[in-house]
C-alpha cells in the first residue's frame, strides 16, 4: 500500500511540478523577475496576500508591482517619502496600506544590512527567542519564529499587520510562510522553485498545509491529528519524508494539485489504497 501511494504521489508530482503550473499560481509573480532580491520581495507579498481566488492573488500582485514602478528592490531601497503616496490605496481583502507601508520599511531595513532575505529567517543573536522555541525540534520552527520576531522588531510597527506573519508559536501551520520557503529553498531542474537559497536545507521545510492539502492528506490518511495546525503540518511532513527524506514538500505540487485542479474524491482512493 506504501508503494502504491508513494508511486501515485510521485506521478502527481511529476505533473504538476511543470512550468506549465506557474501561469495560473501566485507562484508566477517573483517569476517575473530575474534579480535575487525582487524575487524574494515579491515572493513574500506574492505569498502573504494568497488567500482567495488565485487569479485575484496574481492582479493584486501585478497591481502592487505596476504601483512600486515595475522595480520592487529598487522602489524599496530609493524611495522618497512622496512616492509612498500612490500605494495608500492598494488593499487585498483585510491587507491594507498600513500593512504595505510597513513592509516597505521593513524591507528596507533588512536590505540596508543584507544581501538577501534569507538571513530574515536563520536565527541568530539578533533575535532572542524564548527557551521553548530555541529548543524546538524542527529547524523550520526555529526559523519561522525568528523571522517573526525580526519582522516585527522595528519600533511603533502597526500592531494590525501581525495578523499578516504567522509562526508556529502561535500554532499556526504557517501555510503561507512554509509555501514561500518552498519557493524560495527547492532546488530541482523543472523550473518552477527557485532554490536561491542555500541556508536552509529542502529535506527541512514543512508542507504548506492549506485546506486543499489538508483535505486530500487526510482522504490519503496521511493525517491523523483532528485540528488543523502546526503539529498537524509536521505531521504530515513527517509522513511524507517516508516517501522522500531530502525533499518532503516536493510533494505539495502533489496533494495541491489533486485538491484545486482535480477535485480528487473517495473513487480515486480506493484503486490506491
């Protein structure tokens, strides 16, 4: 049965890990660019604001993009004061102006000291975190709580955005942020993961645990936990590190694709299981 599912997941995700999956994924905005830096800019706000239809996600996205000039690394870093006014309008759903605002600063901050927004997520003294989530067991875990804590380390930071950045210390599955870490840590030839960064390991990343996920993962009973959050993410990475110890979230293009492109159901489950 082990082999079967593996198999099967491996097929799928041979089909969608394809360049043909980036037009209609929010995936397909840091995809328009070539430097480094505005593809991790753009791939975190890609990331934060893909929640809806995906084809809202990727206008808000050209929106924001068209707004900072077609230039997001270069608005960030030489911006005045008075180019800020035409992004006070820019909104997606309960992400709003202030919360573009501060991104902007932070973005800023962390670039006038840093090559690449990969350092944001690899703990260090600058960020001390509690003995709980230094002791945490997974390295992702570590990593996301810092990067939180970092993010909002700036003074008077506007406490609506926190909304915006999850982490595991919350109990989050951190869907969005664990989605943006594939993007940015995969390395493979098909094209669609960027693997620009070298830090943090693939066989280390969680699965981006949405509802689509959620509902084929358990359908495939690779979930076992009844809620829906951190430990169960972890859970079912844990199980599928069974099928790939060194690249567990290769298989989201998998469970994803099976839950939004095809409306997998119980048919399909028992010619596998």
């Amino acid at each position: 049965m082990i082999e079967n599912l593996r198999a099967f997941l491996d097929a799928k995700v041979a089909q969608y890990n394809q360049p043909g999956f980036i037009a209609n994924d929010p995936i397909g905005i840091p995809h328009l660019f070539t430097k480094k830096q505005d593809i991790e800019i753009m791939g975190f706000w890609a990331a934060t604001l893909a929640w809806g239809q995906r084809v809202t996600i990727i206008n808000k996205c050209k929106e924001l993009i068209a707004l900072m000039d077609g230039a997001p690394y270069d608005f960030i870093m030489n911006h005045e004061a008075i180019d800020l006014k035409k992004l006070l309008h820019f909104k997606h759903r309960t992400f709003n102006d202030i919360d573009t605002l501060y991104f902007i600063a932070f973005f800023r901050y962390h670039y006038e000291n840093h090559q690449s927004l990969e350092d944001a997520f690899i703990p260090d003294k600058t960020v001390i975190l509690s003995d709980s989530e230094e002791s945490a067991g997974e390295p992702a875990e570590r990593c996301l709580n810092h990067f939180r804590k970092y993010f909002f380390s700036m003074p008077d930071f506007p406490h609506r955005t926190k909304k915006h950045v999850s982490s595991p210390a919350q109990k989050s599955t951190c869907k969005r942020l664990n989605m943006f870490m594939r993007w940015m840590v995969r390395k493979d030839d098909k094209e669609v993961d960027f693997g620009i960064w070298n830090q943090i390991k693939p066989a280390d990343l969680i699965m981006p645990c949405d509802l689509h996920v959620d509902r084929v993962a358990r359908k495939l009973n690779l979930i076992t936990r009844k809620q829906t959050d951190w430990q169960t993410a972890t859970e079912l990475t844990q199980r599928l590190r069974e099928f790939d110890p060194t690249d567990p979230v290769k298989y989201d293009f998998a469970l994803f694709g099976l839950g939004i492109e095809e409306r997998w159901g119980a048919n399909e489950i028992i010619s596998i299981l």
